[in-house]
C-alpha cells in the first residue's frame, strides 16, 4: 500500500448500521447480519476489567505491523476482559480490514463507533469498508459522519477529496480540502497531490451534492 492510500485508523488506549452490515453481508454472500454479541460474551459491570483491556489493546496496536495474528489473539483477549472497549473494537476491524473481510470489518467499525460516539476514526473505517465495497456514495455520507464530529480529521478530508475527484464528483467543499491538504497532509505526497489538484483545475469546482 502507498502512502496515498487511505490508511485505517488504529485507536490507541485513552482515546476519548445495522444497514451497513446488512449490505455488506448482501455483498459477501454471508445472510443477514447476526443479533447479539456474536463470539462476545456480555460482562457484567462487576467482571468488566477495563484496565487489562487497555493494556492489551495497547499491546496488539504495537504489534499489528509485524505481527497480525498475534495482534488479533490480544485484541480478542481484550475483549473477553472488557466487551464495551471501543479501542478494541476498532483496531479489531482495522486488522480485518486488512484482509478483506468487509462483513467482520463493518461489525468491528459498528461497535467502536457506538462505543466512541465522539471520535472519528471508526466512521472514517466504516466509510473505508463501504469504499471498498463498491459503494462510493454510501462512503461519502459516512465520511461526512466523521468531519461531523471532528470538522478538521485531515485523513477524512483527505479520504474525501480524493473519492469526489476519482469518480468525478467535487462540490463545494473540495476546494477548501485541498487547501487544507496542501498545508498538513499527512504525508508530503498527500501534500504534492493537493497542490497539483489545485493547479490542475485553477477556476475551482462547481458545486454538486453539496452544492447550494
């Protein structure tokens, strides 16, 4: 993967659609998207060692690199101490993204994202899973879930301005990213490809889904 492709997000410990998964299990041939905890069990407030998940969540982000399969045996552990630890989740689904598994994927990003209502980095990995599954307007509108929370996540803006321009669909906004992305793109090469966009196309964009 190069560095413009959009990356997903790992939560570290301490960071503060039901629709979706039907859709995706339409796509990947899986039936409808299973009730209840799944391989979860459900702790109780008396068994739930939040701690021991953020050590272990901790753990698996150091390893998730160089070691995917013991990323995924800590982050299940972690889990099994604390259901309700959005970190956990969210790096979970960002492991099985990793290998394709948009329906595992989606139900990881779906967790975190209740359980972290104000972070962007689950939204921006639900709209990675719907981006990959072909469903490039779907992903729009869960991208803009994530800048709803956090207006200035410069991946998502990133994210955004890139998918307008590959399918042909700027708005009133992409200007304003691209300005944005020139200055403090995560990367110099996001910064170059920003500031070619904006050479590229000087009179700026006309306005579409967005628009007024």
């Amino acid at each position: 993967m190069t560095t413009m492709n959009s990356t997903r997000r790992a939560l570290r410990i301490g960071t503060t659609a039901t629709a979706l998964l039907v859709a995706l299990a339409a796509l990947a041939g899986a039936g409808c998207a299973a009730k209840g905890t799944g391989p979860y069990e459900p702790n109780t407030e008396a068994n739930r060692d939040t701690v021991r998940a953020e050590r272990l969540t901790q753990q698996a982000v150091e390893v998730m690199d160089k070691d995917p399969e013991k990323a995924e045996a800590l982050l299940r552990e972690a889990l099994t101490a604390d259901l309700y630890h959005g970190p956990a989740h969210n790096n979970l689904g960002v492991l099985y993204l990793k290998q394709s598994k948009l329906y595992d994927a989606a139900g990881e990003f779906e967790w975190a994202r209740k359980l972290l209502p104000g972070h962007p980095d689950p939204r921006y990995n639900l709209a990675l899973v719907l981006e990959t599954a072909g469903r490039p307007d779907q992903a729009l509108a869960m991208y803009d879930t994530a800048l709803e929370v956090y207006p200035e996540h410069i991946a998502t803006m990133q994210a955004v301005a890139r998918l307008q321009l590959r399918n042909l669909s700027p708005d009133d906004r992409t200007r304003g990213f691209l300005d944005e992305i020139a200055l403090r793109g995560e990367t110099l090469q996001w910064q170059k490809w920003a500031q070619q966009q904006l050479a590229m196309h000087p009179g700026g964009f006309g306005t579409n889904r967005h628009g007024g």
